[in-house]
C-alpha cells in the first residue's frame, strides 16, 4: 500500500452531483477526483468537464463507496430531488415521505483503493448521504491524512453527531469549523489560488463553499460542540418532524421570520476538520 506524503494539488470531492464542487476547486487550481453514484449525474460531469477530464486535472470515479467486497451495491435514485441520492436503506425510508427512490445497481467503489491509487489529498469533501463513515474509516488505514477534511453533519441525532467527531479525532484533528450551507449560493469569494493567483469566484447553487484558511471560526472539539447545541435547539424547535414544519401556516411564519434577519432556519451545516 503506498502511503507517501500529502499530495498539495489533489482534493477529492466526493459526492460529486452536477460538479458545483468541484468547478471551484479546478478554479482555484487543484486537481480533482471526483466520486459520483447516480449514472445520470456522472454523465453530466462527463460533458460538463471533458476538458478537464483531457487535460488530467478532472478524474471520475463512477459508483457507490461501500466496504463489501461485492461488485456491485444498491445505490437508491431519488425520484424528486437528486441530491438524496443514497446506499442507506435508512435514508430511503426517511426520504419516502419527499418522494420515492428507484433502486439501481452501480459499481461498488473500494475507497480505500482509490486512495492507494492515487495518493492522500490535501482536501477531502465528503456528502454521500448516510455513508460518510465509510470514507473515514477508510483514511484510518494511512499514515498521512487529508490537511482538511469535512463532512455533512447529522442533525437528528446529538450522539451520532458526537461520533463524527470521535471519529475524526481519533484521525488526529483537533480543529474545527462549524459551516452553515444555505447561504453558500451566490456568495461571491475572493481567495489565492494554489499558484498564487487571485480567484474571483460566485459560489452556485448547490455549492459546499469554501475550504481551508477560507472557512471559520476555527474552534476546539468543546467549542464546536457547543455551537452544535444551538443548532440542534433550532432543529427540534423548526426541523424535520417539529410542530412548525408540519404546517404549511407555521412554515411560512418561519421563513418570514428568517428573511427579515437574513438567516435561515434550521438550515444545514458542514463539519470541517484540521489539525493545528
């Protein structure tokens, strides 16, 4: 197994969906592999970045990330919205009331080849609804680990939250970032680019943001808990399965309220790790 150093160009941007992602990382100067499921959506990153995939900054890698040994996974297409796109027959069931799923089998995607393969990355984005361990579980095999990494938090279960972090400190971070999402899109950023270069950059929708020294906050594990607390009061009071999502009245005076102080609630949060 190689397990060399870093490698300061790479990010691997898994969950890849219409490539919102990874559009950004390329612009900034990075080479990305891309992880993408859903046939459909792995095809429309085909076209949209042929060039890339011949000039060798863009790879795909097409199939589902599951820690069987089978060639094949179930991988479940979400009939309304494809980012619910899922392997977890749990996330199938909580989504059946937004729309069904059509069951699909994809090839099954040995993660912790593809990191011997290609080498450690310096950024790791994982979104893979509900299968996200996996990914980490898999970097436990390595010596050297991404120098920033994050995920899509849980935000029905404060234990399963604490476990995340479990999980990444025991990979050796000890610095985090609690990020919101929804006001990701249309964001405008200004950053340095890998080569030194000035980036201007309009987030689109769909968009995970920025990475790196462009996130923050940077927090200890106690203090990102903390924030979490908060958030997870927002959820019981105005997320999935609270009183105020199952009326379309209390719905509305939610958003209304949102609007006027510029926010958005519950909303949904990125967990971004390093070690400092």
């Amino acid at each position: 197994m190689s397990d060399g150093a870093v490698l300061e160009d790479l990010i691997y941007d898994v969950g890849l969906h219409e490539g919102e992602d990874a559009a950004f990382y390329m612009a900034m100067g990075y080479r990305v592999v891309g992880f993408e499921a859903n046939p459909d959506l792995a095809a429309g990153c085909r076209a949209r970045f042929a060039a890339e995939l011949g000039s060798g900054q863009f790879s795909l890698v097409e199939g589902a990330i599951d820690a069987s040994l089978d060639e094949t996974v179930t991988f479940y297409r979400h009939s309304t919205d494809s980012v619910w796109g899922t392997t977890d027959e749990a996330w199938v069931r909580r989504n059946r009331a937004l729309g069904g799923s059509i069951p699909l089998q994809v090839p099954a995607v040995n993660f912790m080849a593809c990191l011997d393969d290609t080498g450690i990355p310096y950024y790791m984005k994982v979104d893979i609804e509900g299968a996200d361990g996996l990914c980490f579980d898999a970097l436990g095999a390595f010596s050297h680990r991404p120098v920033y990494v994050s995920l899509e938090s849980t935000k029905t279960d404060f234990n399963a939250l604490i476990a995340e972090f479990d999980a990444l400190e025991d990979l050796g971070y000890n610095r985090f970032a609690v990020v919101q999402q929804c006001g990701i899109e249309n964001r405008e950023l200004t950053a340095t680019g890998r080569d030194g270069r000035t980036v201007s950059y309009r987030f689109e929708s769909g968009s995970s943001g920025p990475f790196g020294l462009d996130v923050g906050p940077w927090m200890t594990r106690d203090q990102a808990l903390t924030r979490y607390r908060k958030i997870f009061r927002q959820y019981r009071c105005f997320g999935d399965g609270s009183l105020v999502q199952r009326s379309r009245a209390t719905r509305k005076l939610r958003d209304r309220w949102a609007m006027l102080r510029g926010t958005t609630l519950p909303g949904w949060y990125d967990t971004h790790a390093t070690r400092g």
